[in-house]
DNA sequence: CGTACAGTTGAATCAAGCC
DNA sequence: TGGCTTGATTCAACTGTAC
C-alpha cells in the first residue's frame, strides 16, 4: 500500500503513509506543488479552565490535552499562520483546503486563510445531530462547528462533483448547512482501558462528503493533524491517496491499525454522477445533417413568443436576425445570452419539444457505440 | 415615545432615536458603560465583480451599494476595529454584543472581538429556510448566515433567559443552529417603485429571539447599522428601548415611519409570542384522553431504572413523587430537567416505545386536518 | 371563497475553452 | 492576458391572477 511516487522530477511524495514530527517541518520538506487537497483538523485553542461536571455529577472528558494550550492569541496565530503557509506551498495551483473550528479557533483561521490569498468557496456548518447539551444552562448549546473550504487561489480551478452532492442530496443542490451524527458507537477508537483513543475524532461521515464533494479519485489528500486517520481511512475507502502527519506517537499507532483493516469500496461503487458539461458537445448542425431537423422548419421559442426557420447550415433565421440557435435567442430575448438547446422547440405528433431532446438521443447513440 | 434619560449622573441617553451621521462618533459622543446590548449588522464587504443571471437570463439583483465598499482586508480591518472599540467603550461592564456576517466578513469580526477582549458565548448560526440558489452549480448553496454573540469581557454577567428560550423550542434547549426564513413577503419594505427599500434586511423574527434571549424589558438597545430599523421595531414591541444609529437619510425615514407604525405587545400577547412554537404543541393529556394510553398504564424509563403508572388528568406518579412527564423525570433522576417525550417509553406488542411517537402521530394528524 | 398555476425573488466573493 | 464563442444553471416562499 505505501508507495512513494515521483512529482514531476521533483522529490518523491510519500502516499499513504504516516509522518511522524512537527508538520510545518514535514511539509516544508515536501515537493510544492504536489498536493491535490489538505484536510486540517487543528488544535481548537479551547482554553478550559476549571472542571465541568454533569447534573448527575460525573465528570466531562473535556480536551486538555498539552497539545490544545496556547498561551495567547497571538501564539495561535503563530501557529497558525505557519502551518497554513507550509499547506499552501504544497498544494497544486487548482488545489483547495477544508478546515475545520469552533468559535473558539475558527474566526482566527478564516482571517489568515484570507489574508494569506486563499480564496473562501463556502463556509460550511456541521450541524450535529447529537451534540452535547450545556449543563450550565448559561449558554446555547454548542451544536456545530464550522467548516471553511478555500481554494489556493481565487483563479484556482477547484474540484466540486456538484452533481455527486446534489445526488447525496435527494436531488436538490447541497446547502451549505450539513446535519450529520458525530463519531459514537463502534466507529468511536478505543483505547486499552476503554477510554476514548482520540478526544475530538471526527465522524467518518464528514470526511466522506467532504472528499466525494472536492476530490477525484486518485487525488492526494494531506492531514497535517492526522490524529487517529479518519483521513486516511475515508481517503482508502475512496480511491484517495493519502499523507498523514501526526505529532504523537500513540495516536500514529492507533491510525495505523485502524487503516490497515479499511478496504477499499469496488470501483463500480466508486464513480460519482458526472456534471453535464463533460458529456459530449454535440453541434446544432448536426440535428440538420441526420435529417432530425429538416432546412426550412420552424421552430418556435419555449414561452411561444417568437419563431425562426432552420437552413441548411445550422444556423437560425428570425427577421433580421440570423446566427446560432444561442445568438438567435438570445436577441430576440433580448438577454445577454440564452441556452438555445432548451430555449427552441419543435413539433412532432402535434406535441411541442425542447430540440434539447434530440441532443440527447444522439448522445445516447454515442454512449452505446462509441465511434 | 422619544425620551432622555440620565445615565448615572452622566450625559442623556437619545432613547427611541434615530442618530444620523457616522457611527463611530455617535458612539464616542454616549456615555460609557450605558449599554445594555449592542446588535450589529455592518456592510458584508461582499466584493462582487460580474452580474449574475439566473437560468432564464432575469438578473439577479446583488448588493452594490457604495456602503458594501472596500479597498482591502486591510481597510475593512480598520473599520471593524473602529466601531468595535467604540461600541465597547459604550457598553455596560455586563452588556453584550450580538454581529452578524457571512463567510466573506465574519472570520475577521470574530477575530477582532477576540483582540479587544470580547468574550465569545457562541457563535450562532442562522439556517436559512428559503436561500438563494447557487445558479451556477460551482459551490454549495449558501444557506446561513452566522452571528457572534459575546459579552463585553470574560467577567461580565450577561443576560441569558435560558428558560424563555427553552420554551420558544419546545421545552428542550435552544440549540446554535436557529432555521428562519428571509425577509420577504409583506414584512420586507418596499420603495415607492416597488423596489425593496435596503437590500440586506433582517427578519424580525430573528430579532426577536435575540432580544427575548438576551435582554430584559427596559434594556437598551443600540444598533450602529440601524437601516431600515428591524431592530427598532422588535424592541418596541417587546418593550425594549432602542437607540438607532443610520447614515443614509432614506433609511432613516423608512425607518422611523416603520417604528411608528409599531405597537408594543401587551404582556399578555408577549408571553404568547414568547412561547410560540414551530411545531403545535401537544399535552401529554391529550395522549390519555384519546386513549392512545390508558390511566394506570406503567411507563418506563428510557434506561429501564424506574417506572411511573399515568393518571387520568395526564400526571404521572412514581413512589412518593407525582407530576408531569418531564417534572417526573427529572426527580427521579437527580437532574435539573428532563424530556419526558423522550425519557418515557410505553409498550406495545411485546417492543419498548418513547412516548413521543404517539404525539409525533398526533402531530401527523394535526397537518392532515388543521383543526 | 378556496385552489391552481404562473411569475418573481433572496447579502453571490458563481464558467470554460479557444485563439 | 483579453476578447469572443459556446452554452450551463435554481430552491423555497411568496404574489397575483384565473377559475
């Protein structure tokens, strides 16, 4: 499984495989440019002060863990500030970055994200399902925390399989709002004694949206705050290659077992609804050529407005407007521009049809008999 | 309406006013510590470039106002930093403060607040019933909106109606995620073309459960971006006090003729507005009285530790404690509060079932025949 | 007086490829 | 890098008119 693969004569990129050391070191030593995605799962600079108990007195777990105490805000963003630049170094140039906060970290990411020219694509709310009540009753319950996807660049050509998620989605485009259950029962590591292996281990549910909504499979997915490999244990199941780093030693233990037991899904469960820009372009004139169109037709506009005659080379005529079906339409609209394959109809049967339709049925004929 | 009232010897307080001018100066020329909560909604800085057409080539009309204007991160940094500090400064040493923003300015107020001392309480995020779509299917729809809500400093003993809140949903904690639909429809101002009145108004309903979160009666409440006055309105109907701060001389008017139209609620119709509820409210009576289950049925804990025989008048009775569903669980269980909907099971054909499906199947009735 | 249907709209950092 | 062509893309809620 682990392999190491050359980037472009540069140094080798080591794939699926946990780092142990400081991560800004380990990603300075990184090619740049090499890294299609970075998950990053930060210390949240919680700053707990006293214990806090439950109404029936038991003590919460809360993270107090050395790796989580910042002496100041300006340490985090210290901190802060050099991971993201090592992350941003590594990543390709139509790359993007999730990280994920709570109010107590997030707004200080977001800041440097910004000012460091990353480009903010949404910022996304978990929104859990189950989350832990406030037993104090003085606030609200804290249930969500917060996602920030940015691409490197605002010019970056950034993955999103928009059609994968609206599938996700029961057919309706994904809102930037996602209610998921977080990390308990089975899936939740556990360590000899019992206890939680990991204080803050993220559902894999999150990471598997994440990486089906901004990968492809292939990609090279780094977690600078690798923790116990929810990371790497989605980006197996997936398809992803992926580069852990991970300070401790122990969690890097429990990651790696935790991986080695992951299989990976079939390929067949693996390929994502396509976006309709991939599909084969197919010209308008094409529709005259195979006679599914005749020269001299007339087609007439969705909203039954205007009409226009087809000629020989594919091209429209309306009045004194002449031109493709889209220059066509989008003048007689008036509009800046207008998609003719579903702005002009046809008749046959006595029913009206979008032309769209016979775009498809040459479509499909090129699916079942390529060339 | 209009009144002066001194601040403990200090200078008058402009109650029920709109101030014109820059906010930043008519804050510096309050008195401090005179505050009780300051709510702000300041420009996005949303920096759109191109128009946007919706499919069928309408434009989308966007915010581009000259107020939403801003050279750099650096310059909107400063004005942050400005009317941040100034609203502090004016603040009660037990005063809060609620900001709004979005993905594009919200990362940098967070921050900022944290710089000056501000204490974040949470961050909330406002779930949008009905968003704008993302029309060119690039990134996921942008749903919500997010709010800070912090006190003046970590000491501050803010205000926070745990119980009014917890009765606005449906008797279980009110949760960081708040789903409310947009200002449209009748409530949103129209100008005398028919245009909407300000491009960025805010519902009053989220309003409203800012002020019954977070304020008493009589409370002041100030707003540097005052626009077309949401804020005004819901303090005057709940018996708040406002003090409005707005630049343009068009939102002023629109405001002040819309805060005159208001009547403050009586108390009766505050505690019924107060105790609204999205879903209709089921007594656990009702569950008997129709015989979905009968007096002296025994109800079990959901953890199988006690059990309670149901009354006729929808009481229950376990040992030596008698009450509601909720006042019952609760005592047995030690703990300051409990759902009984949740915590109390009955059984049917051999399987143990919470209470709750049996009001869910009431409330399934209730759409079906209103009434 | 309801119901059905067509039309409108909301804080948006919103295209991609070729020459 | 800039201009031109092609052509991809929408959900929920409210409003007004027709029946």
């Amino acid at each position: 499984m682990k392999t190491m693969t050359k980037v472009k004569g540069a140094s080798a990129l080591p794939l699926n495989q946990i780092m142990g050391g400081d991560c800004v070191e380990v990603m300075n030593s990184l090619p740049e440019n090499s890294v299609d995605l970075v998950f990053a799962d930060p210390p949240y600079n919680l700053q707990l002060k006293g214990d806090l108990h439950r109404p029936d007195n038991s003590k919460v777990d809360a993270v107090d863990d050395a790796w989580d105490q910042f002496s100041s805000f300006a340490a985090y963003d210290r901190f802060t500030r050099d991971w993201l630049k090592a992350a941003r170094r590594i990543l390709k140039p139509n790359g993007a970055i999730w990280v994920i906060g709570s109010y107590h970290n997030v707004f200080r990411m977001g800041a440097e994200l910004q000012n460091q020219g990353f480009w903010i694509l949404n910022d996304v709310v978990w929104r859990k399902s189950n989350p832990m009540p406030n037993f104090r009753g003085k606030r609200l319950t804290n249930a969500h925390e917060t996602l920030i996807w940015a691409s490197k660049q605002e010019a970056s050509k950034y993955t999103f399989n928009y059609e994968a998620l609206k599938s996700l989605n029961e057919g309706v485009q994904m809102r930037s709002d996602w209610v998921l259950p977080i990390c308990t029962g089975h899936e939740r590591l556990k360590d000899e004694n019992g206890d939680k292996a990991h204080p803050t281990q993220k559902p894999e549910s999150l990471l598997h949206r994440i990486m089906v909504a901004t990968t492809n499979p292939g990609d090279v997915v780094l977690d600078p705050f690798f923790g116990t490999g929810t990371t790497g244990a989605v980006a197996k199941k997936l398809g992803r290659e992926f580069i852990g780093i991970e300070r401790e030693e122990a969690y890097r233990q429990v990651a790696t077992k935790r991986i080695e037991k992951v299989r990976k899904f079939d390929k067949e469960s693996l390929v994502v609804s396509a976006s309709k820009r991939s599909e084969p372009r197919v010209p308008f004139g094409q529709l005259v050529e195979r006679g599914m169109l005749r020269p001299g037709e007339v087609l007439t506009s969705l909203n039954q407005r205007y009409s226009a005659k087809v000629r020989a080379d594919g091209t429209l005529v309306a009045n004194d407007v002449k031109g493709s079906i889209h220059q066509v339409g989008a003048a007689l609209e008036g509009a800046p521009s207008c998609n003719g394959w579903t702005y002009w109809c046809f008749k046959r049967e006595g029913k009206t049809v979008p032309i769209d339709l016979l775009r498809q049925q040459i479509r499909a004929e090129m699916t079942e008999r390529p060339n």
